[in-house]
C-alpha cells in the first residue's frame, strides 16, 4: 500500500466514524418514540456492543505480537472505575437528556468535551491555559449560549434540564480523558478501549436487571432493531475505526473532521426528526464549532 492510499484510507475510516456516530442520537430519539426509558434502551444498545468489545478483547489477549502484561491491580480498578466513568455514565446522562432536547443540539453539546478537558487540566493538574485556548473558551461557551438561547424564551421548559443532561455527559467523558492518559499509555489505547467499554456494557445490563423486570422487554421489533444499530453501527464501529485513523493520519486530522460530527447530526435532525435551529442558534453552533477547534487542533511549531 502507498503512503497516499494509506493516508486516504485513513481520512475515509474517520469520516465514516464521524458520521456513524452522528447517527446515534438519531437513533435514540426514533426509539423514544416507541419507548421511553432510557434504562431499558441504553442496555439493548450495551447487548448488542458487548459481544463485539468482548471479542476484541479476547483477540488482544491472544495476538502473539502484541504479547500484552497482565494487569495489575491497581490498573484493574482503574480500568473498572473509567469505565464507568467514561461510558456508562456518560452514556447514561446523554439517553437521559435527548428526552427533552433535540439530537443537533445534543451533539453539538456533547461535542464540548476538549473545552472542558482544558478547564480540568487547568484545575486540577496545573497546566497553563494559553491565549489561545481562553479565546477558544470564550467563543464556544458564548456559541453555546445563542444556541440554548429558547431555554430562556419558555417555549420549552425542559430544554434547560435536557442541556445540563448532556452538558453532565460532556463532563463525564472530559474527567474520563484527563485521568485515562497513563493508564492507557500502560496497557495500549485498543486494550484499554475494548475492557472499559466492556465494563461499560456490563453496568448498563445490570443497571436494567436490577430496576426493571423482564416484562420491560416485551418492546416492538422496532425498537431492537433501532437498538441493534446504536449498538453496531454507532458505538462498535466508530471505536475501531477512529482508532485505525488515529494511527493513520494522526489526532490533529481525526480532529479537524471530527467537527462535521454535530453538523451531520443537525442535517440528519432536520431531514429525519423535522429539528428546526434558528438562525441564532445556527450562529452560535458556528462558534462552538470554531471555539473547539481552536482548542483541539495544535498549532504548527
């Protein structure tokens, strides 16, 4: 393979994990048509994950080249305690909050998560905030504030609690990043990735056995076909894929096309979920699309 398809091959798998991720709100707001209950819907999503994050678990076990160490047991409850942290819980705050907002809006939040990254790093690990980065801040939360900008106009009453939902999800995930770093320079960003979110998926099952009984399960083919999409097709697949690109053309790429995430999202609201933006709100989704770039992309030495 040449060095131009190799690249190519890469920008193409972070496209297609962008956009299959984009899907995923989408999905979960058609299965809130059937169902509203975020406990049953996010374990579908986790029994059709599982299997797969569980096999490629297996797979890294086993694969002679990489010869993997055993986990200690400090890295055990690490990985235990990410796992919940990163995927099962900010999962969960996201199923919880696309209740009452739309899915373009809930990605575009969602899609905050290195703005807060560079908070918390700030906070609680003493790096610098740079010029750059507070220019960042300030454009994406002030985008963020004419796109929430109804919540204050009473048109939706709901529309503040569904936002600081998923804004908890972006939270969530943000904490998960900053203190992932070692424990996945330790063990391998593909290991880590498939026991966290098998942990993940286990949480989200047992969340379901233990609050709700088996009759909750007696749901429209619909919604297990829906399920099986979120689970396959907008979890599994973007995971492997994004991390192939990431090892092809490199973070600040995956980066830059990963900001077509909220607006395929808001495309796909509007042409499958009639979601409407103001104009307003299309303005501030283009400063927070422009705040997190500043921050994600690193600037050339």
């Amino acid at each position: 393979m040449t060095a131009t398809s190799y690249r190519a091959w890469g920008i193409a798998l972070a496209l297609a994990g962008v956009v299959s991720f984009s899907f995923r709100p989408i999905l979960i707001k058609l299965a809130y048509a059937y169902v509203t209950d975020p406990v049953t819907l996010l374990a579908l999503r986790m029994v059709f994950s599982l299997p797969f994050f569980v096999a490629a678990a297996l797979w890294l076990r086993r694969d002679s080249a990489v010869k993997p160490a055993p986990l200690s047991r400090r890295d055990l409850w690490t990985v235990l305690f990410l796992g919940f942290l990163g995927y099962y819980l900010a999962s969960f705050l996201d199923f919880l909050g696309l209740q009452y907002i739309s899915a373009g809006v809930g990605r575009l939040m969602l899609f905050l998560y290195p703005t807060i990254t560079v908070l918390l790093s700030a906070l609680f690990l003493g790096k610098r905030v740079s010029a750059r980065e507070v220019v960042a801040l300030v454009v994406s939360y002030a985008g963020l504030a004419l796109v929430l900008s109804r919540a204050f106009g009473g048109d939706n009453r709901n529309l503040l609690l569904g936002a600081l939902l998923v804004f908890g999800s972006a939270v969530s995930y943000a904490v998960y990043l900053v203190t992932s770093s070692q424990v996945v320079r330790r063990i391998g960003s593909m290991r880590f990735t498939a026991y966290a979110t098998s942990v993940a998926s286990v949480l989200c099952i047992a969340q379901f056995l233990l609050l709700r009984p088996l009759s909750a399960l007696d749901l429209p083919p619909q919604v297990y076909g829906l399920a099986a999409a979120m689970g396959v097709l907008c979890t599994v697949l973007p995971v492997f894929m994004t991390s192939e690109a990431l090892k092809r053309i490199g973070a600040n790429h995956v980066a830059i096309i990963g900001a077509a995430g909220p607006v395929t999202t808001i495309f796909l609201g509007w042409l499958g979920l009639e979601e409407h933006m103001t104009a307003l709100q299309i303005v501030g989704a283009v400063l927070v699309l422009g705040g997190v770039m500043l921050v994600t992309i690193k600037p050339r030495a």
